[in-house]
C-alpha cells in the first residue's frame, strides 16, 4: 500500500484522487455513448458532469465527516475537512448530492429526469469500482481479521497492525464491475423508465450490505443494533428503490426498442 501515486515537487498526488478521477471519467464517457443509442444528446450528459461532481464530492465529505468526526477529526484543525486528495469521501453521501445536483439540473434544463437517471445509473457502478480501487491504495475501507487465502495485510503503521484482513475494497470493486454490466444489460432491455435506476438502488444496497458485514473500520460506537452506517443507510436506499420500481411499472410501458414513450 503506497497512498502516494506520484509527486511533482512538494505536491503529492494521491492514487484516491487518480482512481476517482479515473471513475468519473469513465462513468461520464459509458452514459454519453450510453445516451445517443435513445437519442439523447452526449453534450446533456457532458454539461451534467460539474453538477454531479460537485454534488457528490459535497455531499459524500460531509457525510464522511460526520461519521468519523471522533476518529480523524475532534483533535484536528478544521482545516482537515478539506483535504481530500488523501481519502475521505462516503460512498451513499456522494449518490444523495450527486441525486440532488442532478434533479435540480434536470429541472433547469426541462430534460426528462428518469431517463436520464436510467442512462446514468449503470455508469455509477463503474465508476464507483475504481473508486474502491482507490481506497484499497489508500488503506480506508479495509475488512475484518481473517485467514482465508486471499486476505491482505496493509503496512504494520496502519490501523489493522499487519494483520492479515479480507479485501473489501477487491470486493466490491469486482462486484461493482458485474453490476456495472448487468445494469447496462438491463438497460437495452428496459420496460419503462426508472427502471434501471431503481435496480441500481435495490441492488446496490444488498451488494454493499453484504460486503458491510466483511467490514473492520467500524468502532462499537459507530454501529447501531449491530448494523454498520452503511447497512443502515442501505435499509433506506433499497426501501426506495423498490417503491421507484413499483411507481414507474405502473407507468406508460416503453417501445421494445427502448425508446420513451410518445
């Protein structure tokens, strides 16, 4: 584990930065392509891009900083909450933001909000993989003691001391990837909209609850009923997932080739 990809004088350059950089542009690039095949022009996605990065970059640190304020930031100058070329971003902070950013965007522009979210709903999970490849350079995320075959050990200066601990971040990246490609599946097969965007929401949140229980970085004090922040969040975003599904099925079906309804 080396947090530093590379440095250009005194200023460092972190491998979270890199991947997350990696992320979007990846995410942003798959729902541009992902758009024209229902006529959607590329250049709405593009112009969404700052609002969704500035909504969820905003909204996963603040929810980050609530969460581990005891653990990294009580004892520290306030100066430290910003500073995120190193790490510190929650993951469902980020997707409430980047939401957010986007129905106020949508809004404005008069596009059509669901068909939008169900072009970009598969590109989260993509750029969310790399995401926790990020975090798997950094150190954060990291899972509980184990000796299964393919644990990891970080340095003995990290909080895990050395010992051997399950690959969470791996995980989920890896199980990221799938997503991603069976949402895209999903999409060319759609049958109204918000589809896509309601699976997403149903199927993430049971993919992160599940990998949430191979967690380490929690302390008893940050978990509730024995459930992690992250579980808990995911009761939510499952819960109105499920409801969207419901909703939108109720709605004017789309044409078999995916196109929206006149």
């Amino acid at each position: 584990m080396d947090p530093i990809a590379f440095q250009i004088g005194s200023f460092q350059i972190y491998w979270y930065g890199v991947f997350t950089a990696l992320g979007f542009m990846a995410a942003f690039w798959t729902a541009g392509r992902r758009a024209m095949k229902i006529g959607v022009s590329p250049e709405s996605i593009m112009n969404l891009a700052p609002f969704i990065i500035g909504g969820a970059v905003v909204g996963a640190r603040l929810l980050y900083v609530f969460t581990y304020w005891d653990k990294e930031f009580a004892d520290k100058p306030l100066t430290e909450i910003f500073m995120l070329r190193r790490s510190g971003l929650v993951y469902y902070g980020g997707l409430i933001g980047a939401s957010l950013a986007t129905i106020f965007y949508c809004r404005y522009q008069k596009l059509a909000l669901w068909r939008i979210a169900d072009i970009t709903a598969p590109s989260i999970a993509l750029g969310h993989a790399f995401g926790r490849i990020g975090c798997l350079m950094t150190g954060c995320c990291y899972g509980k003691d184990t000796n299964v075959p393919w644990a990891i050990c970080f340095p003995h200066d990290h909080w895990t001391e050395g010992h051997p601990v399950h690959p969470t971040q791996i995980y989920e990246s890896a199980a990221n990837f799938a997503f991603y490609a069976g949402l895209a599946w999903v999409f060319k097969n759609r049958r109204f909209e918000g589809q896509v965007f309601a699976l997403y929401l149903i199927g993430y949140a049971i993919l992160r609850s599940t990998i949430e229980g191979f967690r380490g970085d929690y302390t008893p004090r940050e978990m509730f009923a024995g459930l992690t922040p992250g579980q808990l969040v995911s009761i939510g975003t499952a819960t109105t997932g499920v409801i969207l599904w419901f909703w939108h099925s109720h709605r004017a079906p789309l044409k078999p080739s995916g196109a929206a309804p006149a």
